[in-house]
C-alpha cells in the first residue's frame, strides 16, 4: 500500500506540493496521503481555466460528454480494488462498504452518462398557427461542489456527475481528511478525456477557497453536503450574490418500531442504520422510537445486535464496523456519552472506552424527546432509545426534531405506514428497511434543517439543478 501524493487538478495538470499529512485511523503508522494546500493563486488558475473551457464543453453534444462519464465509469471499475481500498484507509469504513460505495459511483456516471441522451427542452402549443415554442435546457455555467469526509467518492460523484453531463465546468473542493479518494476520482474522469479545465479539483481549507470561490461573479451554482453549521454560512454567503444553492446538511434520523414488529427484525434493521458505517452516514439511524409494549424485547435484541459490530480494521476480514474518522469525531462521540452519563440515562451498550480511534456501538435507553441525545446530530455509531405509546406519539417524536432527512418504521400495519408516510416531515421515509441507503435514480433530499430544499440530488432531479430553461418562439414569415 502506497501513499497517495494528492495534487490540485486546474487546467488539466496536476500541480501543487503534497504537504498535509492524512494517517489510517485504524493504523497511525499508515501515511495514506499526502496533499497540496491551495493558496489565492491556485484558486485563481482554476476559475480562469474553468470559465475558459466551458462554452466548449457546452458546445459538445450531450451525447458525447456523457460518454466521457461512461468512460471514466470503465476506469474506475478497472481500478476498484485499489482505490476501495485507499478510500478504506483514508476514511475508515470496512472494505465491504468502500467497495459498495465505489461501485455506487461508477453506476452514478454510467447513470448520468446515460442522461446525456436525455437532456433537452419541450415543445408547447402555441394560440397562434404560424408560431412553434419550445425550450432548451442550457448549462447554469461553473458549478462549485463541496463535499464531506463520509462518503468520498459517491457524494463527488452525484454532484459533478449531473454537472458536467448538462454541459457546466465544475470546480471540487472535497473534504481535507479524504484529498486522497477525491484524486481517484479525479484521475478517472481526466483520463477518460474530461478537457482541460472544465473540471478542477483544488485542495485546502473551506475558509479560504471555499469563501473565494463563492464570492467569485464566474461561479453560478453552487452544491453543499456538509454539517449545518457551515451550511448555514455559505447559504448566507451565496445569497448575497444570489447564485443557486444547493445545501444537504444535518440528520437526526428515526426509525419506528411499533408493537406489531418482530424485535429481532427490527434491532437488526435498526443495528443496520446506526452502526453501519460507523455511524457516519447523513442518513444513519440516531433515533429508536419504540411502543411500550416492544420496548423490553427491543433492548435485548438491539444490544446483542450491537455485538456484532465490535469496531475493528476495515481492511480485516470479518470486521462489521471500522474506526471513527478522527480525534474531533471521537470527542463528539464520547460527549454525548459522559451526557447520558451525568444525566442519569442507561448506557445499555458502549460503555466501554474506546482503543484509539475504535468506538464501540452504543445505545442509550430511557432518552427522552426533549434530551440533548434525541435532538442534536452525534454522527457517530451510539442510537438513543425513546419509548411512546402511540403511533401519534412516535410521529411527534419523530418530527420534534430541527431536521428533517429520513425516517423509518418497522411495521406489518399497512394503515401506520400510509399515515407514517403521510405525517412525517422528512425527505425519505424507509419501511422495514435501515434508514440509511437510498437508490441513485431516486431523488434525494430532505426538509427542515436538514437541507434548504430547493432542488434535489441524485436522479433526473439533479440536472434540474445544474440547468435553467430557455423557452423560444419561432415564427417563420412564410408560414400559413
């Protein structure tokens, strides 16, 4: 395994001196990457080179840029083993889930790949005989797509991905701690024949180039995932210029268990959303709101369900739950435990402390709707479990909530889901499934806090948001 020398990407060339230094958080002695920090000069380069290349890139049929995405989908299948196994030790997830999530972005550029040859406009009937109208779908012109630690090659991928196929440059600034995933991405669509500068990919902090690139009049459109905290600061930013914001930001996600459920199926559902991938999922499960009557029964089997997910190194076989990403995180995690602690809450599991950056799962029983635990975003893998009566009570529950991603419900009551469906204020609801995982030609997004849902990512719904509409009229003098 080889350190990865993360470079910025402008004007088709790799430059910049790898400094930053990333480790394994499941083995400190694993250098991963080393990456470049851009400076004002850096950025510069690559919006000059972007609004440079981008008319071209207009200019080429749809058809043709989609099959640079396809191409650049070949590469990255070619070379999955290597960098599932980077994006493992870079951002700590097993090797099962790297390889999900690497097979997840080459069906996201084959998918949009294939947009190319849907992308295009309408025609409407006219009130007058001589005159034919229709629209066009044109390029918003340079997308910047800022991206999070979490899932480092699907989020760039479904965000450049609609982008670039509608005929925009795009300028990625990806998380600090993944520079190394972010350039095997990168690297695929360049070799795939990207043309220089219509895609960029800079490196640094979001102070500097993310509030330079947002300020700069050549960027038109702007893509966030990230926590609300820095949401809320570049929505407040971008607005002053009024360019199209798109934000995917926090979750506190439940899932439902009512009386009717089988205990076992639904801690293993539940188990699944909160511990699966460490818990450091937008879509992971923070919340079990259960009836009274399940309750007993849930706990049990939840907490065996738990032990299943000893966290460990990814790359070993048999490993169900890698390490958290950083010390930052870790803190976060363990804060909400020493909480429950003087709160006198029951630590049902994950008492134990954590070896380096290994965090146990962990579940917190008798939490209250109005509890920090119930309220705040961990993104770690610990679930609080709250008991209520009613289906009612569980959609209040549910909803009390400043987020609004996903939610679920464990039930075999068609009427509770239909009405689950119906009440919850979230952007996805799940049924007898973990609230994390969603299908990549399925809009996604949420409500609330959780986003400032506007326009919607993944399926045809993310061009809409890479586009805007033209709408011409034709009138031929020689028409009768």
């Amino acid at each position: 395994m080889q350190t990865i020398e993360a470079q910025h990407f402008v004007g088709g060339a790799w430059q910049g001196t790898p400094a930053r230094r990333r480790v394994n958080p499941a083995r400190p002695d694993d250098l991963v990457s080393v990456s470049a920090e851009a400076d004002e000069a850096t950025v510069d380069r690559a919006l000059a080179s972007a609004n440079a290349a981008q008319p071209e890139w207009h200019a080429m049929p749809a058809p043709q840029r989609g099959q640079v995405l396809m191409r650049a989908a070949a590469l990255l299948e070619d070379r999955e083993p290597e960098v599932a196994t980077d994006l493992t030790r870079e951002e700590g997830k097993t090797l099962n889930e790297a390889i999900g999530e690497v097979r997840r972005s080459i069906s996201i550029l084959r998918f949009f790949g294939s947009e190319g040859w849907q992308i295009g406009g309408q025609t409407f009937p006219s009130a007058s005989r001589d005159v034919l109208i229709y629209s066009r779908r044109e390029p918003m012109g340079l997308v910047l797509a800022i991206t999070p630690w979490n899932f480092p090659i699907a989020i760039p991928s479904w965000k450049i991905a609609p982008a670039l196929v509608a005929g925009n440059a795009v300028i990625l600034k990806p998380a600090q701690l993944t520079p190394g995933t972010a350039t095997h991405l990168v690297r695929a669509l360049a070799d795939a024949g990207m043309p220089p500068g219509v895609l960029s990919l800079v490196l640094g902090t979001g102070s500097m180039i993310g509030n330079r690139l947002i300020d700069d009049p050549r960027v038109s459109a702007l893509s966030f995932t990230g926590s609300l905290a820095v949401g809320s600061q570049i929505y407040e930013r971008a607005a002053r210029r009024r360019i199209r914001t798109q934000l995917e930001m926090g979750g506190k996600n439940a899932i439902v268990v009512l009386d009717d459920a089988d205990p076992v199926v639904a801690a293993r559902i539940a188990a699944a959303g909160a511990f699966g991938l460490t818990g450091q999922a937008c879509t992971a499960t923070s919340r079990v709101i259960c009836q009274r009557g399940v309750a007993p029964a849930l706990e049990a089997a939840l907490e065996a369900e738990s032990r299943r997910f000893l966290p460990g190194d990814g790359l070993e076989a048999g490993v169900l739950m890698g390490p958290v990403v950083s010390e930052d995180q870790l803190e976060v995690d363990r804060s909400f435990l020493d909480a429950a602690r003087s709160d006198g809450l029951r630590i049902v599991a994950g008492e134990e402390a954590p070896r380096g950056l290994l965090h146990p799962p962990a579940i917190i029983s008798g939490v209250k709707v109005t509890d920090r635990l119930a309220q705040e975003e961990i993104f770690g893998p610990v679930v609080s479990l709250i008991e209520v009566a009613s289906l009612d009570e569980a959609i209040t529950a549910v909803n009390s909530s400043r987020y609004g991603l996903v939610a679920g419900i464990v039930t075999s009551d068609l009427g509770a889901v239909q009405r689950f469906a119906r009440d919850a204020r979230v952007g996805v609801v799940k049924v007898n499934q973990p609230t994390s995982g969603v299908e990549l030609n399925v809009p996604f997004g949420g409500v609330a806090d959780s986003s400032t849902n506007t326009y919607r990512e993944l399926g045809s719904a993310a061009v809409d948001f890479c586009t805007w509409t033209k709408s011409v009229y034709v009138n031929d003098p020689g028409w009768s």
